[in-house]
C-alpha cells in the first residue's frame, strides 16, 4: 500500500506539471455524446461534460473518481 501512496503522488506530480488539470474542456468536433469529466481548477473540483467522441484534450476522464486522483482532489 506504500507503493500505492507514492504511485498516486507521482501521478499527481506529472498530471500538475503537463499542465492537464488545467487545460479547458474541449468536446471535439465530432457529434457523439459521451458524458465525461473534467477538472475545473476555478472551483478546484471535477465537473461533467460532453465529448464528441474525437479531439480534445487530456483534461477528459471517464469517471469523476478518475479525475480525482489524477488531478487531486480529496
């Protein structure tokens, strides 16, 4: 579980550092209708929204609890 623990801060580190919490969310420009989540770093937490199914950016995860630990969030 130690592993675990410094895997998740890892992640965390490297998600901050690209940058990827804090890209705007991008449907694409496609026309499917995939709900999806990103991270609002306004209001610091993981909102809905959604994607077109092509394009975007990495600021798009397919589960809020996702989101969360890839950005942060407690």
């Amino acid at each position: 579980q130690h592993f675990e623990t410094k895997f998740f801060f890892l992640t965390v580190t490297e998600a901050q550092k690209n940058g990827l919490c804090f890209q705007p969310p991008i449907s694409g420009q496609c026309y499917a209708y995939f709900l999806k989540y990103y991270y609002d770093p306004l209001q610091g937490r993981c909102r809905e929204f959604v994607y077109g199914g092509c394009g975007g950016n990495l600021n798009r995860f397919d589960s809020v609890k996702e989101c969360r630990r890839t950005c942060g969030v407690s």
